[in-house]
C-alpha cells in the first residue's frame, strides 16, 4: 500500500518536471542569452532536467523551476567563462605550481601578445627573407647571458629531459645516483621519464652516499649518458656524499660518455642577495665545463613555462636533429615571453627591480609589514579578528628547498569559524583570494600580494567580515 502510493507520488513528480523550454525561457536566464549561444543554453538546461529527472526518480524531493534555472544559469556562465581566472596568491610562495608559478610583468605580457597577435617573424629571417630559426633570437640572448656555445628551447624541463635522454641514451643506461631520483610535484618521477624517454635506469649508489667510483663501476659499452639532477624539493643530510657534474666530467673525458645535468630551477642572478643559500649561477655552471644543462623557464628565470637546454656546439646540435623536438617545441607566444625575459636581464635596472619573481623575492620585511598595514587599512573589520605576524615562507616550485624568507601575515580569527571555513570564504570570492592555514590560523602572507592586489584584498577583508555578520 505505502510502496503503491510512493510510486505514484514518484510519478506524479516526474510529470511536474518543467520542460527543457520552459527553463530556456525563463527569465531567470535572459542575461545568459547575451552571452552564450541559445543551443548551448538549450543543451545545459537538457542535461539539468535530465538530472532532475534522475533525482527523482531515486525518491529525492523535487527542486522548483526558479531554483533549477539558477542550476541552468551557473552552468552555463562556468561554460562560457569558467576559465583560468586572475587570483590573489596570499599564500607566500613565490613560485607556487598550482598558481601558475613565475609571474609575468605587465608591459611585457602585453608586448607578446601585441607580437603574437598577427603574424610574427617565428621562423622567418628578416634579412634574407628565407627560412629562419625559431630559436635565433633565444640562442644569442643565452649565449650572451649564460656563455653557452649552443641552446634549444622546449615546453618545460620535464620535455628538456626527456630530449637528452631520448637523444643520447635511446636504448641505453642512463647512470644516475639514487640519491637524486626525484619526485617532482606527482607527475615528474625521474626514473619513470627516463623510462619513457627510451633509456634504462642504471641506478647507483644509496640515498645518502654516492661515490665517485660507484659511478666508474656502472659504466660500460651499453652507458649513454652520466646524469645529475639537482634535488630540488628536499636535501639528504647528514652522512652524505654527492657526486657534482664536476667530478663526472673526469670520468666523461676518460670513457667519452656525455654528461647531462637537470638544473631544476636553475637561476640567472645570484640568490645570496635574497638572503637564500647561494647556488652556482647557470653561467656559472656552463664555465665549469658542464657540457649539457637544463632548467625551467617559469621558476626562477621568472618567465613562461619552458624548458631551456644549454650546452656544447655537438650537443646541442645532436638534440636538434631529433625529430622528437618537433613534438616539444614551443609556440610562438611562449618564445615571445620568452625572449622579453631573457632580454631583461641585460637591462642595467637588473632583475630585481624589473622581474616579477625577483621583485618578491627582493622585497624587505619592512616592505611586507606596510603592505600589510595598507590591506587591512582599507578593510574596516568589526567581526574577524585580525593581527599582523611576523612568518617565514618558501619560495617554492622546487627552489631553494630548505630556505624561508621572512615574511609578515595577517592572520585571521573569528569565533564561528575556523580556518577553513576563512579559507573557502575567500576563495568564494570573484576574485578569489588563496592564502594558507598555519597552526590552524588562516593567513594572508603579503610576501606574494603585489601592489596592485591591495584595493582587491581590501575589499575581500570587509566582504568576509560583512558575510560573517549575515551567518550570524
Ligand atoms: C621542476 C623540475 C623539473 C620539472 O620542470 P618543469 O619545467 O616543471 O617541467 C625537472 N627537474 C627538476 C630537478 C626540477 O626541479
């Protein structure tokens, strides 16, 4: 008896469904009809009723029209412009993966994308009208910056890798210590692109000690290639020992294997003037002999995403006719981008006050403390409980490891809420707003708040304060 009248209350539901066009009419979607085009909206509303259909079909309770077109409406705007979208990173880490990491100056992303608009000289020489090389402009700048002979420029590190290795050792050992078989970020697992590149991992040594002579062991007629990698996101201390690229170039010079080192970040411009433990400068390591070297584009160069290789006339020539670089090379907006980065640090400002990356990093905690004192200025708080503290943050995207910077926060509390309720609060926001959560505070680290964030951060303070007032 109960079951009969559930079942017929069921379909008393599904026949109250409203119809596909009635959702599409409704004027609760009039302004999405400005911007998307009526068949997607109708396409949208199809699967919302298709859902609702579901829904209660499996005895949920029935949503009304209004509230199924605001589904339809939602759904539609994430469509049309659910994209990346402009955040605030709050969060401290200057390079943060997950944010994009380098950070692009203004004037200069405009520029290549002014270039990249039309048609652009890629791969067209100028002075002959013949053929050119897309990789010209970017090859003399390295040369000039780095004091490389030769260089070729590729999506990102992780493509640079898998070029050497594919081009050098295809088929062949690749010695490598286990000490640097590193993870970066869960999708760059070293020995699993070495895999994939063609080679075979001859791994040796153990976590924390690597000998020159166990490298000398592993050697013979089927090794391709002496590989170093710098372990970006952690170091191994205390009873260790490491082989540098150095001490593998004696053993290259006797048996004629190449050596290879994966930079990592790699850097341009010396990081002691940060504060952060000194590393050998890209040049630096091209003078030292390293005969093939790679880095990424957008960590500490502070440019777009790519993976730049420098070395030998005979190496880097080696890598060029591989036809798999067809298959990584970068477009035209990322060379443009590019070539403006490099060119930048040729500027007699130097690239702490020109690069975004190194303007964070070159900041003063005096800086950061006003920056702090200006946000919260502007946010006229009578709910959150906010102070000003001073902290200690990464630099992130697999640089300096082991190095903070100071850094002063803002730091959040309020009665009701904990942190990652504060948390969701601001990433709810138009412009969402990513800071992090310490101790079970939520903070704002000013660190990575540019100038031009202040007005936003602002208004996100008095939003959340105002919505906590509203939740009661
Ligand atoms: C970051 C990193 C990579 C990967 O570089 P992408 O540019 O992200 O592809 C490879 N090797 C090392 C040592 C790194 O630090």
């Amino acid at each position: 008896m109960s079951q009969d009248k559930k079942k017929s209350s069921g379909a008393a539901a599904l026949r109250s469904l409203p119809s596909v066009e009635r959702l599409v009419t409704s004027a609760e979607l009039d302004e999405a009809r400005q911007w998307l085009g009526r068949g997607w909206i109708t396409e949208t509303a199809r699967r919302v009723v298709q859902e609702e259909r579901e829904h209660r079909g499996r005895g949920g309770s029935p949503r009304d029209p209004a509230e199924l077109a605001s589904t339809v409406l939602a759904r539609c705007r994430s469509l049309r412009f659910g994209g990346i979208r402009r955040v605030v990173n709050a969060t401290g880490v200057v390079l943060h993966t997950n944010l994009g990491r380098a950070c692009i100056d203004r004037e200069l992303a405009l520029e290549a994308v002014e270039a990249a608009r039309g048609a652009v000289s890629v791969e067209l020489d100028l002075a002959t009208g013949e053929r050119g090389n897309r990789y010209e402009s970017v090859q003399r700048l390295l040369g000039a910056l780095t004091g490389c002979e030769a260089s070729v420029v590729v999506n990102n590190n992780a493509a640079a890798v898998l070029l050497v290795v594919n081009t050098l050792a295809l088929g062949k050992e690749v010695v490598v210590s286990r000490g640097e078989l590193i993870e970066i970020g869960g999708s760059f697992r070293l020995p699993e692109i070495l895999v994939g590149s063609g080679a075979v991992l001859r791994e040796v040594g153990t976590t924390n000690r690597t000998h020159l002579a166990d490298f000398r062991k592993a050697i013979g007629p089927s090794t391709g290639l002496l590989m170093k990698t710098h372990t970006s996101n952690y170091r191994v201390e205390g009873f260790t020992k490491t082989v540098s690229a150095r001490e593998l170039m004696a053993l290259s010079a006797e048996t004629g294997v190449p050596v290879y080192e994966d930079l990592g970040s790699g850097s341009l411009a010396d990081l002691g003037r940060y504060g952060l433990t000194p590393e050998p400068t890209v040049q630096q390591v091209v003078a030292s002999g390293i005969p093939l070297v790679s880095f990424s584009g957008d960590k500490l160069l502070g440019g777009p995403q790519a993976g730049i290789i420098v070395g030998t006339r005979a190496l880097v020539g080696r890598l060029m006719e591989n036809h798999l670089l067809r298959a990584l090379r970068t477009d035209k907006l990322t060379m443009a981008l590019l070539e403006r980065t490099l060119a930048q640090y040729l500027d007699p400002k130097g690239p702490s006050a020109l690069i975004p990356t190194h303007q964070l990093l070159a900041r003063t905690p005096e800086e950061l403390r006003g920056l702090a004192q200006q946000v919260l200025a502007g946010g006229r708080l009578e709910r959150l409980d906010a102070h000003l503290l001073q902290d200690r943050a990464a630099v992130g995207g697999g640089a300096c490891p082991t190095d903070t910077l100071p850094t002063w926060t803002i730091t959040l509390a309020h009665d009701g809420s904990g942190a990652d309720d504060l948390a969701a609060r601001f990433r709810a926001r138009e412009t969402p707003v990513i800071g992090r959560v310490k101790d079970g505070k939520f903070c704002l680290d000013m660190r990575t708040v540019r100038a031009d964030d202040v007005g936003e951060l602002s208004s996100a303070l008095g939003a959340v304060d105002r919505e906590l007032g509203g939740a009661g």
